[in-house]
C-alpha cells in the first residue's frame, strides 16, 4: 500500500477553484463523496470562509496568495501519532518557502512558517474517522506570496514578494508546492522519525528563552524540542511541555 500511495502524485489532479467558502470544506466534502483520491488538491481563487487553526479564519487577498488544500490518505499512521503528518506538511511548506526567502525560515510550533519574525504561512489539517480508523486527513495551506498589504487586526504577516521583491506565477508556486509535500509524503512513508528530527532542526526559537502566555499569566521558558505527541518541549520553567491551545506565544 504504502508504495501505490508513493506513485499517486500529490497535486495530480490539481483543480483549480474560481471561489469557495474553504478549500478545506470542498476536500472533505469530496473525500466523504467518494469523488477523489489521495493526493487531488484544490486551489481557490478567492475564499469567502478561509479557515485558521483553533477556530480562526484565514484571510487572503484575491488572486495573491496559495489557499490550497490536498487530501491525504494518513496510512500507515495511527491519530494519536497525528502529529507526524502535521510536521510532514509543515516541512513541505517549510521547504517550499526556504527555496524563495532563504535561511531565515523556520517552523513554529506546530504549523506556521515564519520568516524571522513574520508569519509566512499557516497550516490547518482535518481529520476523517470511520469508526476508530483515520480515513482521512486534509491538509490546507495558506501561504503569502504576492500580497503586500494586509489587515491590520494581523501582528505579523510577510509575504514572498516584501522579501524578495518579486511577484510570482501563483499556480506554478501552488504546484511546487504539492512537489515539495510529495518529497516530505515519501519520506513520512520510509522513515517518520526523521521527520521529527527534521521539524526540530527547524524549529522556531530552538535553544532560546521565549515568553508564552497560559491563563493570562506570562512566564519564560527555553524552547528545547517538540515530541512525537506534538507536545512543546521546554526547560526553565514550571512545566516540562506544553500542549498545543493550552499557551500563547508573545512575540514583540
């Protein structure tokens, strides 16, 4: 199986949307239809209802931006090792980014890309169960490229053309990035642990003394690695990791 799987290309068929209220909806929607495979992906034009992690939307300006979902078959994983293919997804958008902006890249725990200190691009996966097997998953990636100007409710958003000061082919850019996640798929597939030691090669802040905010209280702590369950792994402070929703990050 794992290797049928390996030879359905991520991104074939890739279908292009004029307008959706979230590629995430539309992937899911077809999944559960029964009318598409591991690997299609859907790009959209415009988003009327883009979605964000933890129930935040994800705003992006018409024709400017990738808004992009693939749908996954998770085999072999197990859900509660999920979080494999949350870091397999990130480091193919990691990867894709870092070819454009360089060095400064890196992942935030858990999903976002950022560009020093600028998100890049956020990630948001959903899940299909049947019964206790994961059937499904959808992986939607947001990821500025050509924007410039952006709302100014979001801190610290960057695209690929403030850095860089090009303007690039959306579709194509859409499209190597299904390659770049084709790589990081193939490699989930032989070998998950090094997808772990990828992701913390690349971690945001790694070794460094971060604040982060829980219950409204804000402590500092050093960013030490993230685990196979997604959990953040820190020193100096009064835990040893912290779940994902349950700290804020306080960047300034």
């Amino acid at each position: 199986m794992p290797s049928l799987l390996s030879a359905l290309s991520i991104g074939n068929p890739f279908t292009e949307l004029a307008e959706v209220d979230s590629t995430n909806n539309y992937a899911m929607a077809q999944a559960l239809q029964g009318t598409a495979n591991h690997g299609h992906a859907w790009f959209a034009w415009r988003q009327t209802a883009g979605k964000g992690s933890r129930g935040k939307s994800w705003s992006a300006a018409y024709g400017q931006n990738i808004t992009l979902s693939v749908l996954l078959s998770p085999y072999p994983l197990v859900l509660s090792y999920s979080f494999y293919l949350s870091a397999t997804v990130a480091l193919a958008t990691y990867d894709f980014f870092k070819t454009f902006a360089g060095d400064e890249t890196s992942i935030k725990w858990p999903n976002d890309i950022y560009w020093r200190d600028r998100k890049a691009a956020g990630i948001l996966i959903e899940n299909n169960m049947r019964g206790s097997t994961w059937q499904w998953a959808v992986a939607g990636m947001g990821v500025n490229i050509n924007q410039t100007e952006f709302n100014t409710s979001l801190s610290n958003p960057v695209s690929l053309k403030q850095i860089t000061g090009n303007t690039y082919d959306i579709i194509a850019m859409a499209k190597k990035l299904c390659g770049c996640l084709q790589v990081r798929y193939e490699q989930l597939q032989q070998d998950k642990e090094s997808i772990l030691q990828d992701y913390n090669a690349v971690l945001y802040k790694k070794g460094e003394t971060v604040k982060l905010k829980k219950n409204n209280a804000v402590f500092n702590c050093t960013v030490k690695a993230v685990n196979a369950f997604g959990q953040l792994e820190i020193t100096d402070a009064p835990q040893s990791h912290v779940e994902f929703g349950e700290v804020e990050w306080i960047i300034r």
